[in-house]
C-alpha cells in the first residue's frame, strides 16, 4: 500500500491548511516508526516498511502527480490524504475514488496516474468573506480549529492505518464518515 500525502514543502507552508497531507503522513510514520527521508535527486520524501510506503511530493501540490507513477507499482492499494475545502474544519471523509473535485494536487495525479485511487480528505472549511481560495489554503488553522485539525489529522491516519491492517474499505468509510 502507497500513502500519498499532499502538501507544500518549506517551513514556510509547515502547519497551513493545504499541508494537512503531509502532518498526517508525519502522524502515521510515527505510530509505525518510520522516518520519512529524501533522496538524492528524488522529488520526495518516503519511508516504506512491511508492505506501507509514505510518500510526500516535494513538487508543490500542484505537481503532486509528478512522482505517484515511480512510486506505486502495478495493482498496489494507492491512497491519497488531501485537504478539502467542501468539508467543514476537522471532518474527514473517505473515498473510494471520483473526480479531482477541484483540487489541483488531485488533478495532476489524476492526470498522471488514472482517477482509480483512494481519496482521504480532511475538512479544512471555505474561505471567509472576502478571503481568497490561495490565501484561505497557505493560511494557519485558528487555536480552536487546530484542536479540530489535531483530531481529524489523528482519525485521519488511523483510516489509512486500518486498511493496511486489511480492513475493508466499506468497513473503514463507514467508521470515518460517520
């Protein structure tokens, strides 16, 4: 199974709405004790052990797509962890595939690899008035909101945890989107 977290690299990005990807790829490394590292050349950070692969697209989210093919082989479980400003702050929701919903880091994978993936999303809620869609998703969660954003973050990664122990997605999509 290959987990693909979305995000912006750069301390500049670390803890914005659009890096809930990468927080809960960071979160499922450590319950399973993994360190993400980069390679030389390589346009990612990755761990793999006992038949999981994290991944983080160092590419912008934009260009998320630019590294999925060389890291998921023929038939292996691919699923993606990706903010989504169409669900409230905090809730998450999984998906067995679809359409990039407007997302561009979907988009490029989608363009790349074919729409037939897992999606998690993370609820990261609409930009208030007058706030612009890039400004709403380079911005930091209130206190309040990170204590939602810690939470879906956490059930997030256990999900994604769940189906690599072998649960079935039905199963799984029943226990988070409820």
């Amino acid at each position: 199974m290959v987990v693909f977290g979305l995000g912006n690299p750069g301390s500049e990005y670390s803890g914005t709405r659009h890096n809930v990807g990468f927080d809960t790829v960071e979160k499922i490394a450590a319950l399973k004790g993994m360190t993400l590292r980069k390679r030389c050349l390589c346009l990612y950070k990755r761990a793999t052990m006992d038949g999981l692969t994290l991944v983080e697209p160092l590419t912008y989210m934009n260009n998320s797509g630019a590294v999925v093919n060389e890291n998921v082989k023929d038939g292996e479980m691919m699923v993606v962890i990706v903010d989504q400003m169409d669900l409230p702050v905090g809730k998450i929701r999984v998906r067995r595939s679809g359409g990039s919903a407007g997302h561009n880091g979907l988009k490029s994978i989608i363009a790349e690899h074919g729409a037939d993936f897992i999606r998690v999303y993370i609820g990261i809620g609409r930009p208030a008035e007058g706030c612009s869609v890039p400004d709403h998703v380079l911005s930091r969660f209130s206190e309040s909101d990170r204590d939602l954003i810690d939470q879906a973050e956490a059930k997030a990664a256990e999900a994604v945890l769940k189906l690599y122990e072998g649960e079935k997605l039905e199963s799984v999509m029943q226990w988070a989107n409820s």
